[in-house]
C-alpha cells in the first residue's frame, strides 16, 4: 500500500511519534532537533501497522458515507430532513426534522439531550441492581473517551454512544457501574463485570473497531 505522510518538528516531542487520523492523515512527530531520515526510518519500521491503521481509516470513512441521509440511533435508523426557518432538531417517528444548511450543531444538541435520557434510564436500572448509587450524571463531546466514573460517583458519559448499537451503549454504562463498587481493572473488576455483562468482550471489541465511525 502506498500512502503519504507528514512531518512535524515539535519543542514537546521527546522521541519519534507516528500517528494515522482522519484530520491529519498519517503525521510523523519529530524532536526539534531530530533529521527528516529519522521521520524515513520510523515510517519503514511502522509500515504493516500504519498500513492497517489507514486501511482500517478508509473502511471506517466509507461506512459513514454509506449511511447516506440517515444517522444510526442505538438500533433505529433516523433519515435526516432538513425544513427551511427550523432551528431545533426534533424527532418524528423515524425521522429527523434538522435546519436547512449545517445542521451539526442542532443534531449535536438534539443528541446529547437525547443521551441524557437514555443513559439515566440505563444509570438507574444498572445501580438499583448493584446496590452502589451514582452521585451525578455529565454528558460530554471527549474525543478520546467514552466514559469515565470519579471516586464519588460522578458519572460522565459520550454522547456519541448513542450511536452505537445499544448493546454497545448497554455495555459501556455497566462498566462504569462496576466502577462504583471497584474502581481499578483487577481481575475482580472483570470478573464483576462479566456478572452482570457476559459478552463484554464482543461489546468492547465492537466500540475498539469502529468507535471512529460514531460521528455526525
């Protein structure tokens, strides 16, 4: 496979960083003072995985195009109609009424009140079964994590979850449920957690794979 790649000397950067993303494409990171030949032998060392990474980067791209005019929701399928002087995205039945022109950020808004309901309903049911409350709940736009669960109960979920098949949405809130009664990822959190989600393997291998295609 043939791909090209960027250089960028950073002050921060420490050693030699290879990285594959949508926006960037894939960039080698050099120290300041690091030579162009260093960038050369990295990219040779890193070539099946940078290979995979874009390979796994275009199947990722071409199912977001396939979706065409809709956007998952948990299971459902939402067909986007956008309606001239609307500002607000709202449902109806299996549509999505959105702004003429960039709808993102109505869809964005529509989602993450959307979250805030579906997660607390699976929130309440998961804790009542583990008998360990949860203190808050915080819906976020992370670009790196899913979710997250403090020491004191603060909940904190993606709200890009949603689309996701609800299995997977389903697994992530009982991983941080688990959380409240052991906060680390010993074996006996594992094991906690296989209790109450058997196939969590499949669920998290699932957001692994494609995480990166739950955009809007």
């Amino acid at each position: 496979m043939d791909f090209d790649y960027t250089v960028r000397h950073s002050d921060r950067a420490r050693r030699v960083r290879v990285t594959v993303d949508a926006a960037r494409g894939v960039e080698v990171v050099l120290p300041r003072r690091a030579g162009n030949r260093e960038a050369t032998a990295a990219v040779a060392e890193l070539r099946p995985w940078i290979e995979r990474r874009v390979a796994e980067l275009e199947r990722n791209q071409a199912a977001i195009a396939a979706r065409g005019d809709t956007l998952p929701y948990l299971d459902e399928s939402l067909r986007l109609v956008p309606q001239r002087g609307r500002t607000r995205a709202h449902r109806s039945g299996n549509e999505l009424l959105v702004p003429d022109g960039d709808a993102r950020p109505a869809i964005e808004r529509w989602y993450r009140r959307a979250a805030r309901k579906e997660i607390a309903l699976r929130l309440d049911g998961a804790t009542a079964a583990l008998g360990r409350p949860y203190r808050s709940l915080t819906i976020r736009a992370q670009r790196t994590r899913w979710a997250s669960c403090s020491p004191s109960g603060a909940m904190s979920f993606n709200w890009r979850l949603l689309l996701a098949p609800e299995p997977v949405l389903d697994y992530v809130v009982w991983h941080e449920v688990c959380h409240l009664q052991v906060m680390d990822h010993s074996a006996r959190f594992w094991a906690l957690l296989a209790r109450y989600c058997p196939d969590y393997k499949e669920r998290s291998r699932w957001l692994r794979r494609h995480g990166a295609t739950l955009v809007i």
